[in-house]
C-alpha cells in the first residue's frame, strides 16, 4: 500500500547506503516495489551505536521544522519513540539564542527531541527492518552499475563483500537509488559509462567542527539551558552550540568558517575557547558537568551541489540522491531534512508516472529534486558568503546573495529588538520558518516587510540595504524583490504551500 492508500507494483528496487537518506528512500520505495533492497557496507548495529560509514554522526544533527512534517508522516510517531529511548524532549526547555544583536531565550512550542544522529538513524532504522518488503544487504560495497549493451539503462549493480572471503557478486534491479552520501562512487561510475558528468556547482566553505560530549549531574539537569551562537555573531569561530542529546548527556560544539581558524580538539584549549564563547550561566553549568567523549574534529573543505539532471542522455533506472546529489554546509541542519525532501519528491513522482506515464521518468525527478533542494542550497550559500574564504564556483552566479545578507541583517536586528523590549517573537518564527525550509523565501523577502525594514531611522543597516535596492520607491519594492530574489516557485506548489501553512499555523498557535 503507498501513503495514498493504493497497492502498486513496480518490481524490484536497490539503495546503496542505510544512512538518513537511504532509509527515507526505502521507506518511500516500500509502497510503489514488491521488493526493496539495501546495500550498505557497514556492518548494521544492533544496538544505537556509532559505526565507520557514517563518521559525522559523532557531531550534531538537529531536523529542521520542514523534516520533521516529512518524518512524521512517514515514520508516525518516531519523536515519541525516541524520548521513549531516552532523548531529550524540547519542547518548552529554555535555548539561548545569541546574534549580534542580543541574547534570546526561547523555548521551542512544537513536540520534539533532541537524540544524537545515532539514536535518530536507529530509530529509523528499526522502523524500515519492520517494512515487510524492505530487506538489508549489509557488509557489502557496491562496486560499478550494471548496464544494458547501450549504457542507456541501468539494470543492477555489482557487489563486494566486506568480509574476508570477499566475494564479487551482482544483483539486478528495475531501479537503482544512489544514497552513498559524500562518497558515492556515482561520478566514477558514470564516467565509466561514457558519460561526461557536468561541472557541479561548488560552495567552497572550509569549515571544521570541534565536538565534546559530557555527562549532565541531576542537579543541573533540572536548571537545564540550551545554547545557540549564531552564525552571524564573530569573526573566525562561527557557531557554538551546547545541547542535549540522549542519556543526560550534553553535547558542546564550536565550529568555524572560512579557513582561518579551525576549533582544537586539545581540551584544554577546546574548554577555554568554550568558556570565552558561551553565556556566564552556560560556563558555569559546563563546569559543573562530566566529560564524557572527545573533543573530536571534523573537516570539510566543500558543499557540492551535482547537476546530473543536465547529463546529455541520463541512463533510465538510476536516480541519485542525499548528500550523493547535494551536500551542504551542516552548520545550517539541512542535510537530512534535503534527504528527506528529495525522497518525498520521489513519492509525488512516482504517483505522477503511475496515474500518467511518461518517458525519461528518471530525468523529471532530478529536476525536480534539483528545484525542491533549491532554497536550501540557496539560504546556506546567502549566511556563507558572509565569511571571508567562502566562495561560489559555477558557470551560473547565484541571485540576489548581498541583498538578501542586508535584507535578514536588518530583518534579525528588528526581530532581536522586538523580542527583548515588548517579547513578540512574530518576526523571529517567520525567519526560523523559513530557515526551517517550511517558509517560501517569498513570503519572508517582500514588499511589505521591507517598507517595514527601511523605517530603522537610517541605522547603518538599513542604509546597507538601502544601496542595495537602488530603487527607493515604495511602489517598485516588489518588482525589485521579484528582479532580485529567486522565486523558488516550483519548490514549493499549491498542495505543499497548503500542507506547510497547516503545520505552520499550528505551530504559531501552540
Ligand atoms: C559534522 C556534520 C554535522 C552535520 N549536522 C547535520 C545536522 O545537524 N542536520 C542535518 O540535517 N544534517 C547534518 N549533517 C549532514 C547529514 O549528515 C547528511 O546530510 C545526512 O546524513 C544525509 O546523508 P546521506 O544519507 O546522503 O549520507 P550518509 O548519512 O553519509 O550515509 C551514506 C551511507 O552510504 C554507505 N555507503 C557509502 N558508499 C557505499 C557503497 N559503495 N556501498 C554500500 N554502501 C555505501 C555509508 O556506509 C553510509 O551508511 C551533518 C554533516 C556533518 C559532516
């Protein structure tokens, strides 16, 4: 039975990976194939625990509003199910929150949890085990794709076992999903196909994370803050967090953009570089904690964002997607809400192609994968290429990005003020939405907020933004958002625009 309730049968479908997006295509896949099968090449836990696949999984991975809508209908109850595994319910704890502007607390309204990306993944995972038609092929590297004589089709893959007797095999398909994340082979495969993979587009962001974890006593558990540094707020380190995660056990995370500085993973210099960053009232509950785990370090020198939809002929019965299609800076959360975005996607187009089919099945849902990953890819690169040694490289620019900078500028000045002198938190949820990938950009970049934004009594920000328009008359503000800012129209269509505002609204109201 697929989501819509119809029984369909479109044969035999393969993933490579069991990570986040590995997972959400299977489950999405379980409704429309007899039979759906994992490769992954890990060994698969058998109890939530960290495993060599999945290195990021040491630091912290929070869902984003728009993910969690996409979670929950797929996996009804899976926030439940992880307080029942002991992560920590937010909703109501106190976070603060700190941009350049002021220091917020705010308690988040929605049901949530914060769990470690391992419980979530193990989570997930259980779920899709129960999945009659979904089985796992762990311990097992995929090697190359099998073709027809033409290269024109993609019919199965080949296969290596990770034990010792590693044993070549090959296994055939109707359709074959890369979600291999950040090192899918699917280039290389490609490439061997004849095929001449087009230039990604690339977001040179080198980035490093430095995580610690530590044990919470009862005593500060019950006064328990959450701390969020925002990326706007210095120069060199660009992010602090300070979390829950499962088990009593707090998470401390700085991160750094641009290349100039990358966080140690010394503890003494990590604590003492903690202690200048955080509030007074997080350093001494910090000190007051066990350490746990680490610091340990992560580096990347990239976001790469591939446009295989622009593939001269795309072989029907292969789709790439996660972080194998796009990956992102992590700083912003994106990465598994996208994941969970682009398998969504895949659900509406296999409805499409089941009710009216068309050829080049394959190629409609990257581009429409490619549209619905747009704003992210878009919002990132608008915060990153604030920082020095950040850099867009593609043959097309990206719209609207120093505009939009002094367009949230002034917008996150005025939602700071609003909510430290009168506590109206309207602006900021408006923002967090659309960060949340729930909010069209639209309806955050137009005329009516920006007559609002341009009355700040000629604050430096508002005459930064006021460059940037050129045009001063109120009566062209729209037709100027509309020459400047991307309409990502085709991301969000009128049934989605009307499921999201029905969650956005009740988030608003809670
Ligand atoms: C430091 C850091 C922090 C992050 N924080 C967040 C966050 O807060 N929120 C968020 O949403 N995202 C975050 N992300 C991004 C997130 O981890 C990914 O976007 C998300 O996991 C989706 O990835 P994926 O499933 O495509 O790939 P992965 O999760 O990397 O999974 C890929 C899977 O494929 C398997 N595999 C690879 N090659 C083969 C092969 N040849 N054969 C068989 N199996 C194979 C791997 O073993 C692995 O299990 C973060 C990333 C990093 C690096």
């Amino acid at each position: 039975m697929n989501i819509m309730g119809q029984k369909l049968e479109c044969g035999k479908a393969l993933v490579i990976g069991a990570g986040i997006a590995g997972l959400m295509t299977a489950r999405v896949l379980s409704d429309y194939y007899e039979e759906v099968l994992i490769v992954e090449r890990d060994l698969l836990p058998t109890e939530p625990e960290s495993r060599s696949g999945v290195p990021q999984s040491f630091h912290p991975h929070r869902v984003l509003p728009r993910g969690r809508i996409i979670l929950e209908r797929y996996f009804p109850g899976y926030v439940d199910t992880l307080i029942e595994l002991g992560a920590q319910p937010t909703q109501g704890e106190s976070t603060i929150t700190v941009n350049k502007y002021g220091s917020l607390v705010n308690q988040p309204a929605d049901k949530d949890a914060s769990s470690s990306r391992v419980l979530l993944e193990w989570v997930l995972y259980q779920r899709v085990k129960q999945i009659s038609n979904v089985q796992f092929l762990p311990n097992t590297e995929v090697k190359g794709l099998i073709t027809t004589d033409d290269q024109q089709t993609v019919t199965g893959i080949y296969t290596k076992s990770r034990d010792e007797l590693k044993t070549e095999s090959s296994l055939t398909a109707d359709l074959v999903v890369d979600a291999a994340g950040r090192s899918s082979k699917v280039i290389k495969w490609l490439e061997a196909l004849g095929q001449q993979v087009p230039e990604p587009e690339i977001l040179k962001v080198p980035l490093g994370y430095s995580t610690r974890y530590y044990k919470i006593p009862s005593h500060v558990d019950q006064n328990w803050k959450s701390f969020f540094y925002d990326t706007q707020a210095g120069e060199g380190v660009s992010a602090v967090m300070v979390h829950r995660i499962e088990d009593h056990i707090a998470g401390a995370t700085i991160a750094s953009t641009g290349g100039e500085h990358y966080p140690s993973t010394d503890i003494t210099e990590f604590e003492e570089e903690l202690k200048q960053l955080v509030a007074p009232e997080i350093a001494e509950a910090l000190e007051q904690l066990e350490p746990y785990q680490g610091p340990r370090g992560y580096r990347l020198a990239e976001s790469v964002r591939q446009h295989f939809e622009k593939l001269e002929s795309w072989p029907s019965g292969l789709l790439v997607l996660g972080d194998a299609l796009c990956s992102f800076d992590p700083i912003y959360g994106q990465g598994m809400t996208v994941a969970s975005i682009e398998a969504e996607t895949l659900a509406a187009c296999l409805e499409e192609q089941i009710s009216n089919p068309q050829p080049d099945f394959e190629l409609r849902v990257l581009n429409r994968m490619q549209q619905a990953l747009e704003p992210a890819w878009w919002l990132s690169s608008v915060s990153d290429l604030r920082w020095r040694g950040v850099e867009h490289v593609y043959s097309e620019p990206l719209k609207g990005i120093a505009f939009a900078q002094k367009y949230i500028d002034l917008y996150t000045k005025k939602a700071t003020a609003l909510a430290l002198e009168e506590g109206n938190r309207a602006l900021f949820f408006t923002l967090f939405m659309m960060n949340g990938l729930v909010l069209p950009p639209r309806e955050f970049f137009n005329a009516h907020l920006l007559t609002m934004l341009l009355n700040d009594n000629g604050s430096v920000e508002e005459q930064r933004l006021r460059a940037e328009l050129a045009e001063e008359d109120p009566q062209k503000f729209q037709a100027r958002i509309d020459e400047l800012i991307p309409s990502f129209e085709a991301a969000y269509d009128d049934r989605l625009k009307e499921m999201l505002a029905a969650n956005y609204q009740h988030a608003a109201a809670e």
